[in-house]
C-alpha cells in the first residue's frame, strides 16, 4: 500500500493532529522569566557553597598572612581533621544527637501524637495542636533559655526534685540528655504535622473492616496504617534529620558545647575552629564533610522512598 493510498483513506473532514514544529527558540524563551531566580540561586546558593568547597583545600585563615596569600594545600585538612580527636568526638556526639532527638525522639513522639489525635474533637485538637507547634516557633534561643530555666542548677526541675534530695546541675552531669531533650521539645510539631496529614490519607472503612475481623489496635498500626504512610515516615525522617545534623543555635545557647566538649557536636566544633581560632579552610573543611554526610543520608532516604513507589 502506497503513501497516496494511506492518506486518501482517512475519513472526510479528519485533521492532521501532528503538532507543528516550534521554533527553536521556544523552549528558551519560556525559561527567560527564571532567569532572575536562577541568578540569584547561583549567586547566593551555588556560589558560597562552591567557594566553600574551594577554600576547604586552603590554609585560608580569618587573620595573619593565610588572610591575604592563602595557599593550595590539598587534602591536608582533611588528613587533619580525621586524625582530630576532638573532631572525632564531635563526630560521634553529633550522630548520638541526630539519633536520639530526630530519628527516636522527634519522629516518634510526633507520631504518637498524630495517632492518639485521630477522631478526638475539634477543641482537643486545636488545645494539642497549639501547645506542641508554640514549641516549634519559637526561636531557638528562647527555646534553650527556657529549658536553662528548667534543667539549671536552680531551676525549676530542682525545685521540684528537691524534697527527694536528687537535685543536681543537669547541665554539667547530664548535657547530651539536656540538648536532646530539648531539641525533641521544640522540633517535634513539624513530624506531627507531617504524620496528622499522612494519617488522614488512611482508609477508614479499611481499618474498620480489619476491626471486624478481630485485629488489635497495635495489629492494624502494624499491619495497615504504617506500611500505608511509610513514604511520609521516610520524607520525614529525611527532612528532619538534615535540620538536626545543621543544629547549632540550640545547643550553644544552653550548653555552648559544654561542660568542656562533652556537649560538643560537629557544628559547633566546625564554628570555634572557624571563627574563634581563625582556621577558615579547616572549619570549611568539615562543613564539607557534614554537607556529604547530609547528602548520604538523603540518597538512603530517597532510595527507600523510591523502592516503595
């Protein structure tokens, strides 16, 4: 059969639905109102980030002669950096804090309360809701000035303890427990507002008939409403871990890495050898290494996400 065959036999009346051929431009000038947007994010995202990454193989130096004539020095502040005790200890109480406080603490509180919210009243939910998300708004200063008030040495827990005779400073026995504790105070709202919209995807009908069929409450948790909203406990986990690896303003203004280094983790390492001791290429150096651990940890996360689509 011909060409002429084919198109002679389409019906009276019928369109040729081949789109026509768009300029070549096109495409470029529907991108031309990003452009500003893209700028910017190149010049205050991409840019300091690529900078950093430069002068993290530098002896680059806030004061003295590396200031001005800061040379190329390779890997060597890395081989530094993990031959760094107090590096590694920093390390080791930064993955100790992301755990404790975002992977346990805030993810599972914040489920907990998104569960035991489901089908209470409307003013139950406002008064719940209104007190967990005051935490989170907060700034974190107040937020650590509030937890000073209650874990200090005459503060509001000692008060309270006092009459058992187990009164101590918390902050200088028990620090990692006081930074963490805090951190699952103010930062907990954002995984149950995460869990509260998830949860509301969940079939009721689905659960009732699993009810009917004799399965506990804890079975259905188990069985039907978790593996139903496991890609929001990964976004979750994801988001909230990056937020806890970065956190820095909490911890300094309610313990300030102390007593000593005992409180210490890698942000506020990577600060004092920055900006109290002028070390900019090793302090960036280890924003390097963070920025890489952070990203690691996305790829798991988003892998898992994926492996459940």
């Amino acid at each position: 059969m011909t060409a002429a065959t084919v198109t002679s036999s389409r019906p009276p009346g019928s369109l040729d639905r081949r789109e026509p051929d768009r300029p070549a431009g096109g495409n470029l000038r529907r991108l031309l109102p990003l452009l500003p947007a893209l700028l910017l994010l190149v010049v205050f995202m991409a840019g300091p980030i690529l900078w950093s990454v430069y002068i993290a193989f530098t002896n680059e130096t806030l004061t003295g002669a590396a200031s001005v004539n800061s040379r190329f020095v390779g890997f060597a502040n890395f081989v530094k950096m993990f031959g760094d005790e107090d590096f590694r200890n920093s390390f080791l109480l930064t993955f100790v804090f992301v755990i404790g406080s975002a992977v346990v603490g805030q993810n599972t509180l914040g489920l907990i309360i998104a569960l035991l919210q489901r089908g209470r009243g409307r003013a139950v939910r406002s008064v719940v809701n209104g007190v967990v998300i005051a935490a989170w708004v907060v700034p974190e200063v107040v937020a650590a000035a509030c937890w000073y008030s209650f874990l200090s040495e005459e503060g509001t827990l000692n008060e309270l303890l006092g009459v058992l005779g187990l009164s101590q400073d918390w902050l200088f026995t028990a620090p990692m427990i006081a930074i963490i504790l805090a951190n699952i105070w103010r930062g907990t709202a954002f995984s149950m507002l995460v869990y509260s919209a998830a949860l509301s995807d969940v079939p009721a009908d689905l659960l009732e008939a699993a009810a009917v069929d004799g399965a506990s409450n804890w079975s259905r948790l188990v069985h039907i409403t978790l593996p139903l909203i496991r890609r929001s406990i990964m976004s979750n986990l994801m988001l909230i871990t990056l937020q806890t690896l970065a956190s820095f303003g909490l911890i300094y203004a309610l313990t300030g890495g102390g007593p000593g280094t005992a409180s210490q983790t890698t942000p506020l390492y990577m600060y004092e050898q920055a900006f109290r001791y002028f070390e900019i290429g090793y302090g960036s150096a280890m924003a390097l290494v963070m920025l890489v651990i952070g990203a690691v940890f996305s790829l798991v996360y988003l892998r898992l996400i994926k492996a459940d689509a």
